[in-house]
C-alpha cells in the first residue's frame, strides 16, 4: 500500500510538475487577451448618431411634440407637398406618444385643401394618396378618437377635406353627422353651405336611398338621409330673414353672419346635386304656408351680383347658378318657373354667353380616375366602341354642358363610380354621378353604372365577359364602317422565323449617256 501510494504520489507530483511548467506561458496569453474594463465612451463610441440623439438612461419624459408638428404642418414647403404632410404625421404617431386630435385634424384637413376644386391635381392622384397606407392610418386614427376627443367645430372641416378627396371615410362620417345635427342653428351661413355642398357631393342626400352606416362594433348607425333636407331648410329660413330684413331696413339678428354670393350659390347647386329640389320650408313668422327653398337661395345670390363685370370675376358661383339653371330646367321640379324668374334675365343670358369659354373649361376635372383607365381598356379587349368623356345634352340645346364617362350607341351612357361603398355590398354613387345620371335619363340615355366596389374584385377575364354580358342586355349597336376606318392594316406580311422576306439587292444601272441622248 505504501508503494502504492508512493506511486500515485510519484504520478501526481509529475502531473503537477508538467503543469507548473506550462503554466507561466497560458499565463502569459491570458493577460495578453484580456479584454479591458467595458466603459460608457467605448459604448457611446459605437453606437449611431441617432442613437446618441436620445438619453435613453433619462428619467424626465420629452416634451409634448405636438406644438412642433402643428408649426411644421403651416410651414410653407409643408403646405403644398402632401407627401411631407403623411411625413409628419407618421413621425407623430411614431414618437411613442399618444396621438394628439389637433395634429390629426390639421394633417386631414391640409390634404383636403391640397386637392380641392383648384388645384392641378387630378382625379387619379386623389385616388393613389387615399389608396395609401399612412393616409388610411390617418383616416384610422381619426376615426378612433374618443367622443370628447373630437370636437363637433371639426365636422365642417373634415366633411369638406373628404369631398375634395373624394374619400368617403364610413367609419367617421357618423360622428360629424350628429354634430351637424347638434348645432343645427349655430352654425354660420357659410359653414352650413358648405356642410350642404360637401353632404351632396359625397352622395350623403336623401334622393337614392338612406344613408346607413357600419359602426366599428358591428352595429348599424341610424339612418342620416334627412341631414341634408334639415341643412337646405335652416337656409331657406335664413334667406327668408334676410330678405325681410331688407325689406324693413333693420339690422339682422345674426349677429353679423353675412352671407356671400359663393355662399348662396354653393348651397342652391347642392340642393340639385342632392336631389331636393322640391325642398320647402314652412315660416314661424308666416302664415303657415311652405315656401321653396331653392327660389330663395338663388334670389339671395343674385341680388349680390352688380354688373357683368362683377359677375365674371365670381368664379365658381358662375358655375353654380348656371348648372341650377340648367338642371331646373330638364328636371322640371314644381317650383321651376319661381326658380327661374329668381334669376335675372340679364344674368342668365350673360352665363350662357361665357359658358362654353370661360366657365365649364376650367371646371373640369383633370384627367381621368384609375377604374375609367382600367374600363377603357376593357372596351378596347372587347373591340366595344365607346367614346371617352363625350358631351351630351338635349337635341334642342345650343351648348352642352354635361360630359359621360362612356357613351355607346345607341344613346347609352357607361359612368364609373370610383367613391368608397356605404358598407360591405351596399354601393352608392357620388352626388355629381348621380345628378349626371338623372341628367342623363331625362334627356333619352340609357345608364349603365359599374361601382369600383365589385369591379376591382374580377379578373381580367372577368371584365371582360362583364362587358359583354352589358353590351347583350343593353341593346348594343356596333358600327361596321367605323371598325373598318379604324383597323391597323399590316404593313409588313405575316411570316415565320428563318423564312423572312429578303430585301433585294439587284437594282438596274443607269445607263450610258449616249443611250439616254438616243431615247429623248
């Protein structure tokens, strides 16, 4: 046991002594490779500049950004780029704060402006700014505030921001319509003209149906149809007080709400767009007998306009009074001559003067939206003869002053509804589509309406077999002679790879000049 243990003591102390000696050198490399103390310089070091921007180890919050947002929303570079607008708002939303109502509204409102009647922008760049995402986050958020969050002085702004866009926005648009019903009787002339016009032209009248919105917890809004006949009333009331406060020579009792000719103007051509025409409105100081609205409103803007040369420089209040002449005047309501003698002679002889030159050419929209692009390319694969916004009017007309999206033969009108749907399934055109649809039927065509709503959902091959099933079931005609003054004719013949058509390379030589001498 003692040589044993001699002998392990005889190993271990070897192993021992092998270790000892290598022990110095491992030593040596671990003081070599030994990493130095971590410290906050090496780190700041290495991280971004962006990063440095921030104290992350800071325990006082930031300051509210929203003052900074609004000051660059009202910048100048700001103000006519909507691409910096979207910019803004998304550096809002990302900041890690809440987002504040002010911001939200003023970001809308903005892009509302930027493409209102105006501007250059046509129909299909309103279409790809709300077809993108941090526009739809907008409207999203928006539609998300708390009741208290949004205030009902917003309602004008934002109702008039989606009719320059276009955008009908379901989700929010129940909110701002019970805040005009709210304040019904508070609001000035000029915002209740303006919550009229911007009601009809996102197709919000009572004339096709009612109005009945999806809510966000999968319940039915109630039916908001009767918002733009309680708008025209309070303005038939108003006109009527005006027009008894000139009478009697007393000062109004609005309170200094004076009303403009772009005002009244607005508000009567919404009234046709609307298709309340017949709107009346009974008196508390009358005898109980209902007055039209609409002959009220056009007397109000008249007596505003001074001379000729007053009413050339009105700009869009031309093409107010002359498209309510004009509508009257083939829709035929009840109160058509009173609507007709409430406009002076002079005025209406004057605008049908400028129409053609100096009024309807600069009211066009410009361009063409994307669902009209992609309609006429399907026209084009279905060999369908169609002509592209095409004026159109009574035969009797001296001028036209209507333009349809598709006109076919024989005296049928294809129109494009590019506007949002209600709800799931449940279309509804825009308020100008359906006054041109009206116009349209009055004066012999045929309608024929596609809604963007289903038509972007088909294949190719569907939209195709769409058309077809359209041009069968609405009678129609196809032109022979036009197809044959139209086709491409090949001018090159039709050959395979390899078997191609050799230009020639034997040409005569002149001949000599004695022989040319000879011949003369």
């Amino acid at each position: 046991m003692a040589a044993t243990a001699l002998r392990r003591a005889g190993c271990s102390g070897a192993f021992r002594s092998s270790s000892f000696a290598a022990a110095p050198q491992l030593a040596r490399r671990r003081i070599s490779y030994t990493p130095t103390m971590v410290s906050m310089e090496a780190l700041r070091a290495r991280q971004p500049p962006e990063l440095l921007q921030t104290d992350v180890f800071r325990t006082v919050p930031p300051e509210d950004l929203t003052p900074t947002d609004l000051a660059d929303l009202a910048s100048r570079e700001v103000m006519t780029n909507p691409a910096k607008v979207l910019e803004i708002y998304r550096r809002h939303v990302s900041s890690g704060v809440g987002a504040d109502a002010s911001v939200l509204i003023r970001a809308f409102a903005q892009l509302g402006f930027l493409f209102d009647p105006n501007s250059f922008f046509s129909t299909a760049d309103k279409q790809l700014l709300t077809r993108h995402k941090d526009f739809r986050s907008l409207a999203h958020d928006l539609a998300c505030l708390q009741e208290e969050e949004l205030p009902d002085a917003s309602a004008p702004l934002l109702l008039y921001s989606m009719a320059s866009l276009e955008y009908r926005c379901a989700p929010l648009l129940p909110r701002l319509l019970r805040a005009v019903e709210r304040g019904l009787e508070g609001w000035r002339t000029e915002a209740l003209s303006l919550m009229l016009h911007s009601l009809a032209s996102l197709g919000l009248g009572g004339g096709a149906g009612p109005v009945v919105f999806d809510n966000l917890d999968g319940s039915r809004s109630p039916d908001f149809s009767h918002i733009c006949g309680l708008l025209g009333q309070e303005l038939g009331r108003r006109a009527a007080a005006e027009q008894a406060v000139q009478q009697t020579e007393q000062e109004s009792s609005s309170g200094g709400d004076e009303a403009t000719l772009q005002d009244w103007s607005r508000a009567a051509f919404s009234l046709v767009m609307a298709g309340q025409s017949d709107l009346s409105v009974e008196l508390a100081s009358g005898n109980g007998a209902a007055l039209p609205v609409l002959p009220l409103l056009l007397a109000r803007a008249c007596e505003q306009v001074e001379d000729k040369e007053h009413l050339d420089r009105c700009g869009w209040a031309q093409f107010f009074l002359y498209q309510t002449l004009y509508c009257v005047d083939v829709e035929k309501p009840a109160c058509e001559e009173v609507a007709k003698r409430a406009m002076p002679m002079w005025i209406q002889e004057w605008l049908h003067h400028r129409w053609l030159d100096n009024v309807v050419l600069h009211a066009q929209p410009q361009g063409a939206d994307m669902m009209q692009r992609d309609v006429d390319l399907s026209l084009n694969r279905t060999n369908t003869q169609a002509l592209l916004n095409c004026s159109f009017g009574r035969d009797w007309d001296e001028q036209h002053c209507w333009f349809a999206g598709f006109m076919l033969e024989p005296k049928l009108a294809l129109e494009c509804d590019s506007m949002l749907p209600l709800g799931p399934g449940r279309p509804r055109p825009s308020g100008w589509l359906s006054l041109k649809s009206r116009i349209l039927r009055k004066t012999g065509f045929k309608v024929v309406t596609l809604h963007e709503c289903f038509w972007s959902h088909l294949s190719e091959d569907q939209k195709d077999e769409q058309i077809m099933r359209l041009r069968a079931e609405a009678g129609y005609r196809h032109n022979r002679e036009l197809e044959k003054q139209r086709r491409k004719i090949r001018q090159e013949p039709h050959t395979y790879k390899g078997i191609e058509t050799k230009r020639k390379e034997w040409s005569p030589q002149a001949g000599p000049p004695s022989d040319e001498r000879a011949f003369a």
